[in-house]
C-alpha cells in the first residue's frame, strides 16, 4: 500500500513539473526526494506508534492472564522489534517506489538522458510499476492479476489526467 502511495505521490511531482515546464532535474529531485523522505517519516512513525500500541495492549492482556510480569521476557523484547520492523518496511517503501519513478532524473543530471526523455521515462516506469504493484495484489487475493494491474494504472493515469486538466486553468 505504502508502495502505492509513493509511486502515486512522485507521479504528481512528475506530471506538476511537466505541465510547469520545468526543465532543471534538481527542481524535480528536490521536490520529489523531500515527499519521499516525508513519507518515510509518516509511514515510519505513524506505524511504530500504532504497531506498537496494539502489541502492547495485547501484551498487558496477556500479562493479566498469566498473572505474571513479563517485562523482562523475549515477549517484551518482540513487541519492539516487531513494530520496528513493520515500521520500517511502512517507511522504506514509499521511499524505494518514488525514488524508482523519479530515478531517470538523476540521468539527467549526469549528462545521460534528456529532459524530455526523463519525463517521459519516469511516467512509463511509474506506470509500470503501479501495474506491477496491482498484478502483485491480484496474485495475493488468487484474483485476476491484470485486472488489479489495470486497476492501479488507471489511478495513474487519473492523477495525469487532473494534472494536465489543472495546467489548462
């Protein structure tokens, strides 16, 4: 899901730029690395915070049921590194997915790819990884995996539409 949102997030910083016309790649990267960096933060903290009150309430309700305390048990120590780590993959990949789609911009800054190019590389890699993204829920539900792909690449191509809609305003 978190992949989702910052491949989702990166498109509209790709298509806001396009119809901007803005023609530095640092413009783009800096907008696009400080929504990825932002996101890692929310998705880090938002889920730690979370992952960890649920544990831990599950943890008091064991600890009444056993009737013993259990602070200095590997239970105690799980619940940390659990939330730890579903906080981290929750961070990690909205910033994975939106440095992917705005990775051809850093070819441009290296002299290997032009700005046009760039935009339009990072819209097809955006788009293909939104499908990516939706067959890989087909397959988790046992559903049609192109119809999930399609599914996440017409939310795609929704965020390109109202773009170029608010760029004719």
């Amino acid at each position: 899901m978190n992949s989702f949102d910052g491949v989702m997030t990166a498109l509209g910083i790709i298509f806001g730029s396009m119809v901007a016309n803005v023609i530095n790649p640092k413009f783009i990267l800096a907008a696009g690395l400080g929504a990825s960096l932002a996101m890692f933060l929310s998705g880090f903290t938002g889920t730690y915070m979370t992952e960890k009150a649920e544990r831990l309430k599950k943890f008091k309700e064991l600890e009444r049921n056993l009737l013993e305390d259990l602070d200095n048990s590997i239970h105690k120590r799980a619940v940390e590194i659990a939330s730890i780590i579903a906080a981290l993959i929750d961070g990690i990949s909205p910033l994975i997915s939106s440095i992917i789609s705005l990775s051809p911009f850093f070819l441009v800054m290296f002299g290997l790819l032009s700005m046009e190019m760039a935009y339009l590389s990072s819209i097809l890699l955006s788009f293909l990884l939104l499908f990516l993204l939706g067959m890989f829920l087909g397959r988790i539900s046992k559903d049609s995996m192109i119809i999930y792909g399609l599914k996440m690449l017409l939310a795609g191509l929704l965020v390109a539409t109202i773009s170029l809609i608010f760029s004719s305003l």
